[in-house]
C-alpha cells in the first residue's frame, strides 16, 4: 500500500455511545469515485430493469439484465471488501482488535450465501 492509500484508509469513528452503526470509513478519492460510478450504473440497470416489467418485457430478457445488475452488485462488494481488509481490518489488527476478525467472517459468510 502506498503512502496515498494509507493517508485516506479506512478510520472506525464512533460516536461516545459506541454504537457500531455510528461507525465510518474515510476512502480517498479515487475509491469514492469509482464506487459512487458503479452504483450509479446499477441505479440506471434497475431503473431499465423496472421499465422492462412495466412495459411487459419476455422473462429471460428481465432475467438477464437482473444478472446483470447483481454481478455489478457484486464488484462493488469485492471492491468495498478489498479497501476494508487492506486498511480498516489491517489497521484493527495492528492495534490488538482481532474481533474485526470475526465482523470480517461474518460480513463474508452473509456475501456468499
């Protein structure tokens, strides 16, 4: 990881009452960007897949751009998952926190159910 990576790794913050869903990551720019363009490609998929029912599209062609969007779906989760075990779990880990261990398992095991 270079320094650039590491200057905008991912932080856990929490608020003083400790509650987990209070909790953000800082990614530099460059991941922001390509996330937020990726989930605006599916917003438009799903919204051509919703237009698609409404106009009384043949299933398989339904199917197939719902496949689609969830494949997209996924590289966005194989990309968030990449920038957290490279920087906010490797941070965790460096500091004794091994229960990001165990949040990492489970956040996978619901990924690939």
């Amino acid at each position: 990881m270079n320094s650039e990576d590491n200057e905008h790794s991912c932080h856990v913050h929490q608020h003083e009452e400790g509650n987990p869903e209070d909790r953000t990551s800082h990614h530099d720019d460059k991941t922001i960007k390509a996330l937020v363009t990726r989930m605006n490609r599916i917003e438009g998929q799903i919204r051509g897949i919703k237009g698609m029912i409404e106009r009384h599209a043949y299933c398989d062609d339904v199917l197939n751009q719902v496949s689609s969007a969830q494949s997209a779906l996924h590289g966005v989760s194989r990309l968030l998952l990449e920038k957290h075990m490279k920087s906010c779990v490797k941070e965790q880990l460096e500091a004794g926190d091994e229960q990001v261990i165990d949040e990492v398992l489970q956040t996978i095991f619901r990924m690939i159910k």
